[in-house]
C-alpha cells in the first residue's frame, strides 16, 4: 500500500468527513449513556500542516487552512468543527487532526474508541498521539476484519447499547474498495443494528457511484442519508472532484444541521461549478 494520508490530511474531503463527525459526536453526546466509537481505517491521528507532505500537494492550503482563514460567521456545526480542530492543536494552528484524535477529544470519561490503522508506522504513530488515554485503544489491523472482531462492542461484561462505526479508506483502486465496504457495512449491521454507520467516498464521476449506492440502499439499516460537496464539476474522471459521507441510522436532525454549512464549505474552498447535496437513499417511514 502507497497510501499516506499526510499528503491529503486537510483537504477538502478532510473538511467535509471531520465536520459531520463531529456533528455525529455532538449528537451521540446529547445523552448521558456511554457510546463507543469504531474507526477502521484510523490514519495516525495528527499531522503537520508545514511538513513535506503537506506542502508537496498544497491540499490542506486549498482546504481547512483556507476555511479557517475566511471565518465564515457559520452555523453551529461549522462552529463546533472549527472549534474541535483548533482545540485538538496543541501548537499555533500549524497541525491537523485527524479522525481518532477528533474523537478522542469529543469523548466522555464512560465513552470509548477503537482505532485501527493497517500500517504499523501510522499506529505506531497514533499511539503516542492518543498516549496515556485509557478511553483510547490504538489496533494494528484491518479494520474491516475489526468490524467483525470488535461488534457489538462491550467492555467486560458491559455492551455499549449506543455507537458510530466510521469507514474511512484509502480507495487506492476506488471500485476496489466496493466490495469489502458493502460486506463490512452488512456485518456491522447484523452483530450492531442500532449503530450509526459513517461511510467517507471519493467522488470523481457521481454517476460512477450508483452501483455502490444501489448495494448500500438495500442494506438493512433504518435510514441512509449522503451528504455531498463537490468543489467543481465532476466532469473529470481523473481527479478528486468532490467527496460525500453516507451514513446509515443518522441521528435525528442530522441534516438541519449539516445542510446550513455546505454553502460556507463550498464558498470557501470550491472553484467554479462547485456544488453540495443531501440526499436520502432511505427514509424511515414518518
Ligand atoms: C483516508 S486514511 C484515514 C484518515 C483518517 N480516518 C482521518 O480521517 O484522519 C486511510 C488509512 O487507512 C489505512 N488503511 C488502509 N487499509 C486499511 C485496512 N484494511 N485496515 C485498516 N487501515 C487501513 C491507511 O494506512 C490510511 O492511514
């Protein structure tokens, strides 16, 4: 795998997937019971907005630092994530966090994550980032194996009756990753079907994304909602035109909140025939 993560951590797509996590965070934190948070594809958990990787593809400038820059007098969700990412900054705004770290500063004492990373560089990485956090567990695996290892998710004798499964792959050969994605999500429903599902994609043709979605629709969960930001038209099929996250069982209002901040995001870091939708692939009945 050529994957790094660091080359890519800010971007746009960074943008859109860390600010409707912290949305489901937000949401999961409105009651009192303990959640359990499941990041299959973790990355290392921080990374440097002045390093080589960052400056070689110039994303993250193109992305969040942009964002931060305008101070968009957003809605609360844009607030609350640009208020997640500073507060995970230890230093002058000069680092990005990724999804483990998100979470790891949203969580209650009662609350738990489980991070998997396949590399061993970037877990070992992510273990010194998330170091001497005892409600943090860092695992060196395939995290779409870890869906089947780690669901439903307990502790001791306790199971976690609230949860967020976040898929985040690299999509190095994009319909490549299809398969295991839809198996996994299918998995995670049967042993979880409470939980909430998090699904990050790469959009370079939307149309391209209809079998995908077609699959993820006659899975069995309640509801499935995408939300989408394309930063310019999709009509290449060789770049990353935009991305969208699908999330299965959202919480309730989950879309009122995100809807207001796509218009900011697109505004920021969008070039011309930039666009965002929220769609529902599935509605439970009213
Ligand atoms: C898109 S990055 C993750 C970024 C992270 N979720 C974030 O938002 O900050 C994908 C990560 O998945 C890792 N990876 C690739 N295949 C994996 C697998 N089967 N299981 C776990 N991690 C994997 C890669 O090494 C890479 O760090």
């Amino acid at each position: 795998m050529n994957y790094r993560h660091g080359f890519h951590a800010g971007n746009h797509a960074d943008v859109l997937k860390h600010l409707v996590l912290v949305a489901l965070l937000d949401a999961l934190k409105r009651k009192d019971a303990a959640f359990f948070v499941l990041d299959t594809h973790a990355g290392r958990g921080r990374y440097d907005l002045r390093g080589d990787q960052a400056r070689r593809t110039g994303e993250a400038a193109s992305g969040f630092v942009r964002l931060r820059e305008a101070q968009p007098a957003g809605p609360p969700a844009l607030r609350a994530y640009l208020e997640a990412v500073a507060e995970c900054d230890p230093g002058e705004a000069m680092s990005y966090p990724g999804s483990p770290l998100l979470v790891a500063h949203a969580l209650r004492d009662q609350d738990r994550l489980a991070a998997c990373e396949l590399q061993p560089d970037e877990a070992a990485a992510l273990k010194t980032v998330l170091a001497g956090d005892p409600r943090c567990h860092v695992h060196n695996r395939d995290g779409y194996a870890a869906v089947k290892a780690l669901l439903p998710p307990r502790e001791g004798n306790t199971r976690f009756a609230r949860g967020l499964v976040l898929i985040d792959p690299p999509y190095e050969v994009q319909e490549g990753e299809y398969a295991p994605i839809v198996a996994a999500l299918r998995e995670g429903l049967e042993r979880f079907p409470q939980g909430i599902y998090a699904l990050w994609y790469p959009i370079k043709r939307r149309a391209t994304l209809q079998p995908l979605m077609r699959k993820i629709a006659a899975l069995p969960a309640r509801s499935a909602l995408t939300i989408e930001l394309l930063v310019r038209p999709d009509d290449s099929p060789l770049r990353m035109n935009g991305s969208g996250m699908l999330i299965l069982n959202p919480p309730w209002q989950l879309d009122a909140a995100i809807e207001p901040t796509l218009r900011p995001l697109a505004q920021a870091m969008g070039e011309a025939g930039a666009s965002w939708r929220l769609t529902w692939l599935k509605q439970e009945p009213a």
